[in-house]
C-alpha cells in the first residue's frame, strides 16, 4: 500500500509540474509580442519628433532667408 502511495505520489508531482512549466510558456508566448508593439510605437514618436523638427528648422530658415532679400 505505502509502495502505491509513493508511485500515485509521483505521477501526480510530475503532473503538476509539468502543468506549471505549461503555464509558464503559455503566459511568456501571450507577452511575446507587445516588446515589438512598444518598439513600433517608440519609432512613430520618434519619427514624428523628427519631423517637428524638420518643419521647425525649414521653417526658420526660410523666414531667415526671406530677411536676407
């Protein structure tokens, strides 16, 4: 009996660890994607800053220029 035990033990400790391990990789696949969702959104900001800036300094040096004339 205390040989059954020990083996019903055993396959129910290997069970629950593998489910853990499941559910560990489940919940690292679901969070796998949004490090590229926020490197997409930080290069959009970045693009429009630049192009803020862009527009500010053409803007400057085209009211620069037309002082000059």
């Amino acid at each position: 009996m205390t040989r059954l035990f020990a083996v019903l033990l055993a396959a129910r400790l290997a069970l629950e660890s593998r489910g853990r391990r499941t559910a560990r990789a489940a919940r690292a696949a679901s969070q796998r994607g949004s490090v590229t969702t926020e490197h997409v959104l930080w290069a959009v900001a970045v693009l429009a800053i630049a192009g803020i800036v862009i527009a500010a300094v053409r803007a400057y040096v085209k009211a620069q220029a037309g002082a000059l004339e």
